[in-house]
C-alpha cells in the first residue's frame, strides 16, 4: 500500500557540465549502475504515492533507461536551475495534500536509513532539509546560520564570500516540503544571482527546519569525473566490507569490485583486480583467482575460476574449474564438475557433467553431453558466412586435438574422432571418425634433399 502522504521529485535535467561528457550525468555508473538508479531504488524503498523524474538533458537516453521502472516523467526543456526544475513538476503536487520529498539525481550515496529518519524527524515541519558538515565544502551551497543556530539561508558557492565559504555545514539539496507550502514558495524564487539560475535553495528563505545528518560521505553530489570515482570507492568498500563481515575471504578490498545486486556465499576467496557484477550469484568454497570479470552469472559451489577469466550471463555448475584466460561468453551453461582450461573460448553451449575442454578450444552453438573430452585446439565451426548452425556430441564421446566440426553435425556417444580431424558428415555411436590423409615416411630424403640445396647454393650443378 503505498504511502499516500508522499510523492518524491527527482532533479535529474541538469547538463552535467562538469562531467564533459554527451552522456546525461545522472546515467554515469558508479560502482557498475546509473546514479540515477540508486536514487530511483531509495524512493522506491519509501513506497511512495508517485515518483516524478525531472529530465532534460538527455531526456530520450533517461525515459528509455527508465522505461521499466515505476516513475513519471516531467520535463525541463531548458535547464535553468534547480528551482526551475521543480516549477516544472507543480502539476504533480498543486492538488496534493501530504509533503514532497525532494532529491538530487546526482547524490546517489544517500541512505535509506537516513531518509527515513529525516522523514520522520521532519513530519511536522512545513519545509525542511538536510545538511551535513564536510572537510571539503568547495562547490556546495552552504548553511548560514545566526548566532542562536536557527536558519539564515543558503548560499552557494558562487554567491559566496570569502568568509562565507569558510563555512564547513552545506546543503545536500534533499528537502522535504508539504505541497501548498512549496507552491507558494516556488513563486518567491528569482535568478537574481551569479549564476543566472533559479536556485532551489530560495524555498528555505521565510524558514526551514534543518536536519543535520552525521555522515558526510553519503552526500557526495557528483558534478565531476573526481567525484564519480570517490562515491564509487566508498560503495565497493561498503560491499567488500559487508561480504567480509558475512564470511567472504577478499585478499585486497580495495582491489576488488563487487557490485551491490551480486550474492556470495560463504567461504568463497576473491583475490584482486576483480570485477563482479550485475545479478552474479557464487557458490560457497569457489576461489576467484585475479583479473577475473564476472558479469550476470551463477557459479555454484567448489569451483575455481582461474586468473584472467572473462564470463558473461553464463552458468557454472558445482566443482569445476574455468581458465586461466578463458572466456565464457553468454549462455555457456557448465552442468558441473567441468573443466575449462587455457584459451578456451564457448558461446551458447551446455557442456555435460565431467566434461573437459583443457585448451585452446572453441565451443559455440554446441550440446555437449557429459564426460566427453574435446582435445587442444579443438574448433566448432560454427558459422557459414550467413547463419550459425549447431553441434550436437553425445557422452562419452573423445575428441582428439585439432579436430574442427562443421555445423551442422552430430556425433553418436561413445565415438572417437581422431586427431587433426575435419568432420564434416555426423559419426555414429561408439564409432572411430578419421579425415586426415595417410602418413607416408619417404626414408633418407632430408640427407639428399639437403644436399641438394647445399650444391645449389655454391653455385655447383
Ligand atoms: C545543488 C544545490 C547546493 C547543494 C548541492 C548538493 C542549488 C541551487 N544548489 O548545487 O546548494 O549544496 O546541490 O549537491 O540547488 N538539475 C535539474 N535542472 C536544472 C539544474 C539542475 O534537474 O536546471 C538537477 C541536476 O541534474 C542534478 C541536481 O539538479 O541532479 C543538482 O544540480 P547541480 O547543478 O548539480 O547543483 P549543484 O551545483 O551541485
Ligand atoms: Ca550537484
């Protein structure tokens, strides 16, 4: 039931000038997702009665990242400041009777936690807004108060005196207004400033409650590349430390690269400059060796994934052992107890229980069946120039090294495909498959042969 009292705005128009950059800002990933969408998760935490999405910049690039997410959208064709923005959306607020929650597309880091308590603090209040004391106040707008603490307004930087900007408490741009109350103090709002803007900020000028928060580091706004990669940082840090706490092993945290929707089980290891990410589930006891990239993947139980290993939106089952410099690419499904080794490279295969591939092997569009083992340099042809075909390889089958199979193809269990094989027509069960062309030893040529260029070579007949 969604909390009928509340409707939050999402500031998410702006250029991102100091990003430089044709991406809209709020699309920037930190720790592997879009700022925007940490926001968009926090306000949906809250289960409010609408989320409304401020877009400008970009607005195409942002609807269509949104598309499947619960917002509505309003835009600002021109970006003239944060309160502009919020003028923009009074359609959605002028009939509302509760309080509207305000936030930044840009301050991703901002907890859940410390949302609600600020909500909760706040229920009583006409306008409020939460600052924080920071070491580095450069480029936020800061909290000016009297003597006795209460509010005097809020300045930014660029309006700032030297004085002024010696001041350490700043605004971290999350409000929370009741709706009357904020369409009438939109209308006191002008660009009388240095910036030529519609600050926001002016909403607080006839009185605000401020709620100071304790932790800086939840209220980084990110404006620049500087900042992208300091929130990143904090997140992976809280991650890594959190998988610490539950029993993960990670040799070097701030080397390591876990994404927030990813679940490890206990007792997995993850050595460093390793990067896991999207929906990845890994199983208890597996070893993460270094350089490994993991993106949407399910790795099971008891399996050790080699130094620079690449897997992509594939499955490993319990057990088995992928790389070094291997390559899954989507839809591999290992069924377990598998063996991926050096080089080797699969693409849409399921690869039956035992099965093997140590090197130097391509597998794309195949079925494998299980306890089959494919030789060093092994290739699935899979691709004719103009459509992709299929390898079916029933169990037990052995494939000697350097064997390609043309697509389409089947191979009975059981069979065994000699060496340096090119297979083009299917092999039935339990039989031997051989293409090569007969050896033939011709003894005593390399002497001759030999002399012969000799000769040549000094100029003799
Ligand atoms: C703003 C605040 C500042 C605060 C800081 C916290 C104002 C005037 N200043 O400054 O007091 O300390 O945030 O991070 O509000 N946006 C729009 N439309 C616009 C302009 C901005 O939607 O016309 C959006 C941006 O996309 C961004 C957010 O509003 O998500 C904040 O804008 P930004 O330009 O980054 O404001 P700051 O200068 O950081
Ligand atoms: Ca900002």
């Amino acid at each position: 039931m969604a909390n009928r009292n509340l409707k939050v705005i999402i500031l998410a128009a702006g250029k991102g000038t100091r990003m430089k950059s044709e991406l809209p800002k709020v699309l920037f990933q930190v720790a592997g997702k879009p700022m925007v969408d940490y926001v968009i998760d926090t306000a949906e935490s809250l289960d409010p009665e609408e989320i409304v999405v401020i877009i400008g910049s970009g607005a195409e690039l942002l609807r269509n990242h949104l598309k499947n997410r619960n917002v509505s959208f309003v835009v600002q064709a021109e970006q003239l400041g944060t309160g502009h923005a919020v003028m923009q959306a009074e359609e959605c607020f002028s009939d509302f009777d509760g309080k509207i929650l305000i936030l930044c597309g840009d301050m991703p880091l901002v907890k859940k936690d410390t949302i609600e308590k600020f909500i909760a603090k706040s229920t009583d209040q006409k306008v409020s807004f939460i600052s924080v004391k920071v070491k580095d106040p450069k480029g936020y707008g800061r909290v000016l108060r009297s003597a006795n603490g209460s509010l005097i307004s809020i300045k930014e930087e660029k309006d700032a005196s030297e004085t002024e900007k010696k001041l350490d408490e700043i605004n971290t741009g999350i409000y929370l207004v009741d709706a009357k109350i904020l369409k009438e103090r939109l209308k006191d709002i002008s660009n009388e400033n240095a910036q030529k803007e519609y600050y926001l900020t002016d909403i607080v000028k006839k009185g605000a409650e401020i709620y100071l928060a304790d932790d800086e580091t939840e209220f980084i706004g990110i404006n620049d590349r500087k900042a992208l990669s300091e929130a990143s940082k904090n997140i992976y840090k809280e991650i890594n430390n959190s998988l610490m706490l539950n029993g993960v092993t990670i040799i070097d945290p701030s080397f390591t690269y876990i994404g927030g929707d990813v679940k490890i089980a206990k007792d997995v290891t993850i050595y460093p400059n390793t990067y896991i990410s999207g929906k990845t589930v890994i199983g208890s006891d597996t070893i993460i060796y270094p350089g490994c990239r993991i993106i949407d993947s399910i790795i099971e139980e008891d399996c050790e994934i080699k130094d620079n290993s690449l897997i992509e939106n594939s499955f490993v089952g319990a057990r088995s052992s992928v790389g070094p410099m291997a390559h899954l690419r989507p839809e591999s499904r290992l069924m377990g107890e598998n063996k991926i080794g050096n080089f080797v490279e699969t693409k849409k295969i399921t690869f039956g229980i035992g099965s093997k591939a140590s090197h130097l092997t391509y597998l794309g569009d195949a079925e494998i069946g299980s306890n089959v083992n494919v030789g060093c340099g092994t290739i699935t042809c899979n691709y004719d120039g103009i459509s992709k075909h299929k390898t079916v390889i029933g169990d037990d089958v052995f494939v000697g090294s350097d064997v390609q199979f043309v697509a389409p193809i089947k191979i009975g269990n059981g069979a065994l495909i000699a060496a340096g094989s090119t297979i083009t027509k299917d092999v039935p069960e339990d039989s031997l498959a051989i293409t090569r062309a007969d050896q033939k030893n011709i003894e005593g040529f390399v002497k001759k042969w030999k002399e012969k260029k000799l000769k040549s070579k000094n100029g003799e007949k």
